[in-house]
C-alpha cells in the first residue's frame, strides 16, 4: 500500500475506497480520523525527502565541529577560489561551518578546504 501511496496521482482516500480490506481495518480501528490519515499520507509521500534533509543537516553539524587553523595561510590554496581566498583570509573562520556561511565561499572552496584539512 504504501508503495501505491508514493505515486502522485494516489492519495490515502484512494485507497480507503479501492480496497475493501484497508477501508474495514480503518473502520475497525477506533480513532483513526481524516487527520490521522492525512498525516499518515505526508509522512509515506514525504518521507524520502525528510530523510535527506536529515542527512544533509547531520553532515552540516559535523562541519561545524571540523576546526580550522587559527593562521591558515588561505592565499597559498590555489584550489581556492581568488574571492574565497581574500575573504578567509581577512574573516580568519575557526571552523568549516563558519566558512561555509560566508558570502563568497562557494560549496567548492569548501570541498577543498576539506580535503586540505584531510591531508
């Protein structure tokens, strides 16, 4: 069910209506309102999406937490892009988080900061 639930054109009414087994469990179940069942269909529908925002948020905080050399010499990263350079060089961020807010520092300068802290 729940796969047919992921296709656009379904909603949770659907199927209530298309199977008989499903409309007479939800009529057995005491509680189970149109709200219930909304928020049921939201969270099949949207669940893939709810977990990839997860993933990006839990890889954002471990930026957070990854620290940057107080004096790092960033004009000597060529990888880095020229605006990325002079802007980490004059804000000095301590961590990768930090870096990657700064208006100017593209999600490239900061892939390449990784790999330098990596190495």
């Amino acid at each position: 069910m729940s796969n047919l639930l992921l296709r656009p054109q379904l909603g949770i009414r659907d199927l209530l209506n298309g199977s008989i087994k499903f409309n007479k469990f939800q009529q057995e179940i005491k509680g189970i309102n149109d709200e219930i069942l909304e928020e049921a269909e939201i969270q099949v529908k949207y669940q893939g999406y709810i977990d990839k925002e997860q993933e990006l948020a839990d890889k954002l905080s471990k930026l957070e937490h990854m620290n940057l050399d107080p004096g790092m010499e960033y004009h000597k990263i060529h990888s880095l892009s020229l605006e990325a350079r002079e802007k980490l060089s004059r804000i000095q961020p301590r961590t990768i988080g930090q870096a990657s807010r700064i208006s100017g520092v593209s999600p490239a300068d900061i892939s390449v900061l990784i790999v330098y802290l990596g190495r």
